[in-house]
C-alpha cells in the first residue's frame, strides 16, 4: 500500500474532525480567544451584578437541575453551553469578593494570579518531572527558596508546593514519623508514637494520624489558655508524661493563626520545648503565613525560623485563587522519605545527572503548575503590595472586635492576632442557656438563607458562636456593623417566637 493510500485510510471520520475542533492548539486559536473572552465577560457580568455574595439557594432547590442535565448529549455551542452554566453555578456561586462574605478562609483573589491561571490551564504543564515542565519547575523551585528566606531557614531549606493545609501536613508529619521510625522496629514503635497539638489546631493533625497508620490516641490535645493559644505549661506536662511513659513524641504541631480564633501559639517557648526534648516542631502556617509579608507585623511569627517544617497556605492570605500552598523543610534531605524512583519517570540515573525532578518531593504525581500565580503576583505586586492588603484585614478585624465589645447585644470572645472575631449573640448579658444556642443557629441560617451575608460558626466551651473571618480589604466597617444588626435581628425574632 503506498504512504498516500495510508494517509487516506487514516483520514479521521466526521465526528472526529468535530471532535478535533475543540482541541487547543495552532489551528484553533480562534476559537480559544472566542471562547475564553466569552467566559470572562459571562464572570464579569455576574460580578458586576452580584449585590450580595450568595443567592440563599437550598441545596433541595439546585440539585434537580444538575441531576436532570443529560451529560451525554452535548450543546455543541458554546454560548448555550454558558447559558446553562448560569442557571446551575455562577448564578448561585458564592462570591467572595463581596464584602459581606465573613464566613471561611477564602479570600478574594487578585488579578495577576488570575491572569496565571489563564496562561498555566493552557500550557498544561505538570510539575512532577523536568521533561514535562522545564521552566516551570525552576520557578516553583525559586518560590519555595523565597518563602524559605522569609520563614528564616538557611540554605538547606527545601519545600514543594501542595493541594493546600491538609496535604501540607499530612507531609510534614509523614516526614516526622519516618525519621522517628529511621533505624528502629517500625512494628513495635509505631503504635507508641505521639503527636501533641493545641486543641485549638486544625482537624487535619487528627486526619492526617489516622492516614500515617499511627494509633487511635497518637493526637495528644493541649488545652489554650483564656487567649485561646496554646498553655506551655501543659505542653510541657504532656512532653514530661510521654518520656516518662516511653510514648516517644513524633511532632509538635504549633499553629500560627488557628483557624477559629487567628491566634499564634508562643513559637519560641515551644520552639524551648521541642529542642529540649527532641521533638519534631512543625509550624501549620496556614492562615498566618500572610505574615510573612507584611510591613508591620512580621514580628508576630518570631520563632517560626526554629521549625523543622512550615504549612504555608498562598490561597488564604496571600489574595491567590485555590489551590495555591506548600510545605516548606529546614533540612531538605528529610524530603528522601517522599522519594520513591520509577523507571518511565523519575529514574534514579537522574540524581545523578542533576535533573531537578519535583516528583521526588511530593506526595502527588501530576500536579497543576500553582507556582505561577504567586510568581506573576510578586512579580506585578510585589510583597509589600500583598502583605499591606493582609495588614488592612488584621487591622479591620480589631475594629470589629471592639464594635461587639461596646455592643450589648453581642459577647466576644477573645481578640484575635489576625482577622477572625468569634461572638454570640446575647443581649445584656442574658442568662445564658440552649436557647441562646438556637438562636445563633437560626440567626446564622436565616442569614444565609437570605443571601445578604455569610457569617461561619462554631462551638466555644460547649457553646454555639458566630464567626467573622476577614480577608477582604474591601469591607468596610460599616459592612461589619449591617450584618450585625441583621444578626441581631433574626436571633431577638427567633427569641421572640419560641416565648410566643
């Protein structure tokens, strides 16, 4: 057969030259900028009309619109494609760019991040191995030896990027284990091990023990004191038990901006602590990692350069779009225990020749090219441009706190290091009780259920509260002062039908 007869016979059927108009590349250009320029006006148009950051649509309402969508007869068009996605998302997303959103640790994000996001989904790229990201991968490299130096480690420092807060410490205590475990009966070993966190830490020090294969009572809990960070003293008595019990301590998980109440634990005394006993101290920086940047109150994470690992969290307080974190080492040859060599990917001959591979990093294979959206904010914003918008939160965040402590109608807890400020609702000092309780819950929903507001909640001492997490410099005062008369307001109406 000749090379033209083949050419012929290969030639795709007609519903795959359809198909292949959808692919991106050199010929289909056109059809890239179309579509790309009609799903940025479609967003601008949401935003622009967005005048709350929800619609207060019920899960029971939404879901048949999804479930009824045949996924197997496609639109073709993408315009009408778009319509539909306005009816089934963006019309009920939650948007939090508003400056009524005070619920979770979403922020809203900048533009150079989202001018990367455009440019990293087109190229692909996968930062596991040299050969599928080149560029890409000097550059995550070089962000990880930037927040090393702002952390305070030296040279030796070494990280990678991640999924977010969850992954970064579920590494970083996989790291620990693994050198806890190095030279010893793994079997006999593994079941004593213990970590100890503040019981005002994240969940995932919790999750992350059940993962790593360690006992059901591996989490040792410190209490906080009444600032609601961790009590040293406890620390100490817990480090003191487990030597004198033979219950040998992988980590200490400190917390630099817990997640209810943006408090610090006292990093140089458990920094004291840890080198004194020999314990793994690992910094979730999650939330307070905007610190780093800022011009006016670095100071706060004095002590964090004593760590062996940090969680750093870009998507939080650093304006970036998720996912957009890493995990950073002191000492990056404890990285090794993330290392497993395959042949059709990372070979060993490639230490050898230097091939910089981040696959020997990471707990993830394929991985999305996050770095760049940090890297195009540093480099348009610059540092001192996002940690002043994080300082512009911490600082309306103080003005909240003291808004509830001059209103009657509301307690507050503790003042935060950052921008949380947990409350309740209670009117003059009201006996408390369960109907209280209920009452923040209906106030809360109500809210939400309007779409006017988002506000989080929590339990503190066995009690439900309201939360405000800010991480948008573009609310005002003013904002803060309206939810809560909204607030207010449905908690004193709930009140009053229950007594009706």
């Amino acid at each position: 057969m000749s090379f033209q007869g083949r050419a012929v016979q290969n030639r795709p059927a007609g519903s795959a030259v359809r198909a292949r108009q959808h692919l991106f590349n050199d010929r289909t250009l056109d059809a890239y900028r179309d579509a790309l320029a009609a799903g940025v006006d479609r967003v601008g148009d949401r935003i622009a009309r967005a005048d709350r950051p929800f619609s207060g649509i019920a899960p029971h309402r939404l879901a048949p619109e999804i479930v009824d969508i045949d996924l197997d007869r496609p639109l073709e068009d993408p315009a009408a494609a778009l319509d539909e996605l306005e009816d089934v998302y963006l019309r009920d997303a939650v948007y939090f760019h508003h400056p009524r959103y005070l619920a979770h640790l979403n922020c809203p994000v900048v533009i150079p991040a989202l001018l990367a996001e455009a440019v990293l989904t087109a190229v692909n790229s996968s930062l596991d191995t040299w050969d599928q990201s080149a560029g890409g991968t000097l550059i995550e490299r070089r962000l990880i030896d930037w927040t090393a130096g702002r952390i305070g480690f030296g040279v030796d420092a070494d990280g990678v990027f991640t999924s977010g807060g969850s992954q970064s410490n579920l590494q970083a205590l996989l790291l620990a284990r693994e050198e806890a475990l190095t030279g010893a009966d793994r079997t006999a070993l593994l079941p004593r091990l213990r970590v100890i966190a503040s019981e005002a830490g994240h969940f995932s020090v919790q999750k992350s023990a059940k993962l790593l294969g360690l006992g059901p009572d591996a989490v040792i809990t410190v209490p906080t004191g009444a600032d609601r960070r961790m009590d040293i003293a406890a620390l100490a008595r817990e480090l003191d038990r487990c030597r004198v019990e033979n219950l040998p301590v992988l980590a200490v998980v400190a917390t630099a901006g817990t997640t209810d109440f943006g408090t610090i634990d006292p990093l140089p005394a458990v920094a004291d602590l840890c080198e004194q006993h020999g314990a793994w101290l690992h910094v979730d920086a999650a939330y307070g990692c905007g610190l780093l940047v800022s011009p006016t109150r670095r100071h706060l994470l004095d002590g964090i350069e004593r760590a062996r690992s940090v969680t750093v969290d870009y998507h939080k307080s650093f304006f970036q779009p998720v996912s957009s974190s890493a995990l950073v080492v002191r000492d990056s040859a404890v990285l090794r225990h993330a290392t497993h060599h395959a042949d059709y990917l990372n070979p060993a001959r490639a230490v050898e020749q230097r091939i910089p591979n981040q696959v020997d990093k990471s707990l993830q294979t394929t991985r999305r090219f996050d770095a760049l959206k940090l890297w195009l904010t540093l480099r348009i914003m610059g540092a001192d441009a996002v940690g002043s918008l994080f300082d512009e939160v911490v600082d309306r965040a103080a003005a909240a706190h003291d808004l509830l402590a001059a209103d009657r109608r509301f307690e507050v807890v503790t003042r935060s290091q950052l921008s949380t400020v947990v409350f309740r609702y209670r009117p003059d000092g009201e006996p408390d009780g369960e109907h209280l309780d209920r009452a923040n819950l209906h106030a809360r929903e109500a809210l939400a259920a309007s779409g006017e507001a988002v506000v989080a909640g929590t339990r503190v001492d066995g009690r439900h509260h309201l939360k405000f997490t800010l991480l948008n410099p573009e609310t005002t005062l003013d904002d803060i002062a309206h939810v809560l008369d909204l607030l207010a307001g449905h908690a004193a109406g709930h009140l009053a039908g229950a007594t009706d």
